[in-house]
C-alpha cells in the first residue's frame, strides 16, 4: 500500500477526542501500550478485530482509517466520514463539502462572488474552486458550524433587496427543513436560489416558495438537489424605504378586486 495512514489517524482521532491514551484504550478494551503500537506505527499490519474495533469506536469506516489523511480534513468533513459519506474512496454520488481551513483548521466561511455565482454548479464539489473564493468570518455566528454567503438577484424575496448577500449554514440533512424555511438552494437546473423551503417526503422533492406572490411555487426533485444552506443572515448597502400607505392600498383594492371576480366566476 502506497499510502498507509493507519497510525497518524488514530492519534488524531483520539487527540480529537481530547483522551489521553490510557483512557482511550480501556474504552477500547485493550492495553495501552498496545494502544501506543498502533499509534506510532509499530503494528504494520493490524489484525481484523483490531480495524474493526477502532472502526466502530470512531464511527469512521475502515478504509478510511488506512487511505485517507484524516488530519488535513476539516471537522465538517470528519462529521460526513461518521456519517459514512466515504465519497473520498468510493465516488459515489454521496454528498462531502468542499469547505477551506483557517490556521487553527476551523472552517471558513466562503463569499461566492457575483462572477462565481455562474461557476458554482459545476465547482461547488471542487475543492480547488471553493479554494479560490474570498473568506471572512462574522464573530456571532457558531464556529462548530458551516457558513457561506450568496448573492441574490431578482425580485422574488423581497424585502430582501435584490444585490442583497445572504448567508446560510450548511444543511446536511435537508429532509429536516420544516414549512417554509427561507433557505439558499442550490440545484443542477436553476443553480442558486434564494427561496422558502419545505421538504415533501411523499414526493422526495423541495417545494420552493418566493415571499413575493407573483411568482408561483414550484417542486424540485431530489435527484436535482445538490446543495441547500439555511437562511441565517443577509448583508445589504439598500436602505430600507419607508411604507407607503397609497401603495398598500392599491395592493388591497387589486386582490379585493380579485377576489370579487373569482366569485362572479362561480355564478
């Protein structure tokens, strides 16, 4: 084996853990300085029970144990190996974010520039791509979690103003998004969308919705999913307008107006 990470692996994982290694060996169930053999390369070929044993422990599959440098992954990344997204090894279709690291190897957050925005949908899985765009952090937001920013165009969330930037978490799971949670969704036929979402089991698919109600809702399938990032936050250079009571009104007239000519419809 050309590349064998066995050992760096297992005391990273453990150091991950903060336990020092006795302690990591009597969850284990076995002798520390059997523990420490493995750590420091020592056990050039360890038995089955004993992959299996450190495979279950960490919840990272074997192979990826002895193939992949589990060091210079970021700790979103760890989190999808436990969740058995070993997309490194098999190529599957499963879903691990191409995310950057600070010094201290903390995810950063990414801006997906005006220019970028076209290019997302091929380059979003593309770690030198996403490795291109500008990083900043927000000091509110939760470290132990995965941000990026978007901008929007158009009209279909407004108040939010179109040139508006939003900014989402990564959601891992998107068949947890309740009723109408603003989310940016990012499809292989539309690209990115700023939209209210809910997910539809019977249907495996996302019903998008716009706050703006010219615009009609509209169902994606499941197989044209490739990202979605909860709403969290937007940056804007718009100043709000003040209401404008004339305008609320004509609204109000419009929709009685609609509202009186479905009715002479059903006579």
């Amino acid at each position: 084996m050309s590349e064998f990470f066995w050992a760096s692996n297992i005391r990273h994982l453990r150091k991950r853990k903060r336990l020092g290694q006795e302690a990591l060996a009597s969850e284990l169930g076995i002798s520390r300085s059997k523990l420490n053999a493995h750590e420091n390369g020592q056990t050039k070929n360890p038995a089955a029970d004993d992959l299996l044993t450190f495979s279950r422990y960490f919840r990272i599959s074997v192979d990826a144990l002895l193939k992949v440098d589990l060091s210079r992954l970021s700790e979103l990344q760890l989190r999808e190996l436990e969740a058995g997204n070993d997309v490194y090894l098999t190529g599957t279709k499963l879903r691990v974010l191409a995310t950057t690291v600070d010094p201290h190897n903390r995810d950063n957050t990414e801006l997906v520039p005006v220019k970028a925005k076209a290019g997302y949908v091929a380059g979003y899985g593309d770690p030198e791509f996403i490795a291109q765009l500008p990083v900043f952090s927000l000091p509110h937001l939760p470290r132990d979690r995965k941000y990026r920013m978007f901008p929007t165009s158009g009209d279909s969330m407004l108040p939010v103003p179109e040139g508006a930037f939003v900014i989402g978490e990564y959601l891992e799971d998107w068949t947890t998004l309740k009723r109408d949670t603003p989310a940016i969704v990012v499809t292989s036929a539309e690209g990115i969308v700023f939209k209210l979402a809910r997910w539809l089991p019977e249907c495996r698919a996302l019903l998008l919705t716009s706050l703006n109600p010219a615009y009609a809702p509209y169902q994606v399938p499941a197989g044209e999913l490739l990202e979605v990032w909860r709403f969290r936050n937007y940056l804007t250079d718009v100043f709000p307008a003040p209401p404008q009571p004339t305008e609320e009104i004509g609204r109000m007239v419009a929709e009685i107006r609609e509202d009186v000519r479905r009715l002479l419809k059903r006579r």
